[in-house]
C-alpha cells in the first residue's frame, strides 16, 4: 500500500496564472477543495506561461496531481489548497 509523504505545508492555491506556483518543483501535488463548489485546476509551463492543461475539480474532494517539476499550477478559487508530496512504499 502507498503512503504520502508530506514535503511542505500547505498553501492556498493562487488564482491567476502570474502567481501560479510549482509548489517548490513538486512532481506531485495534494490538492484538496475546502468548499462544495467546484473549481478549475489549470497547468502552465511556467508563470504566466503557456497552458499545458486544465480540469474541474469537484466540491468537496481531495486529487493527487502529477507534473513537471518546472509546470506551475493556479485555481479558479482561493478554497484549493495544496502542497508538496511523494509516495512511500
């Protein structure tokens, strides 16, 4: 069974692609939406970089999101948080 490891705190995700963070070049990130509205998780290459991808998020709900180190990541909302982790076992 896999375990996460915890790497940094969490943070509230910025909301416009020139603040998008790559949560300190994180491969995977904990994404958790705090409300029951959904919210559009968006992807870029860098800040205000090139889009690389986007999906919505539902209320409510916890993904584990896999990128590029470099890839920089922002929310439709302030209600996502995230942050650094990895797997163990």
């Amino acid at each position: 069974m896999a375990r996460t490891l915890l790497l940094a705190d969490e943070i509230a995700l910025p909301t416009t692609t020139g603040t998008a963070t790559s949560f300190s070049a994180a491969t995977v990130v904990r994404l958790v939406n705090t409300t029951g509205t959904a919210a559009v998780i968006n992807v870029v290459e860098t800040q205000s970089g090139t889009g690389i991808g986007s999906f919505t998020m539902l209320g409510n709900t916890t993904e584990l999101l896999e990128k590029n180190a470099s890839y920089c990541v922002y929310a439709s909302a302030a209600t996502v948080k995230g942050t650094k982790v990895g797997f163990t076992g």
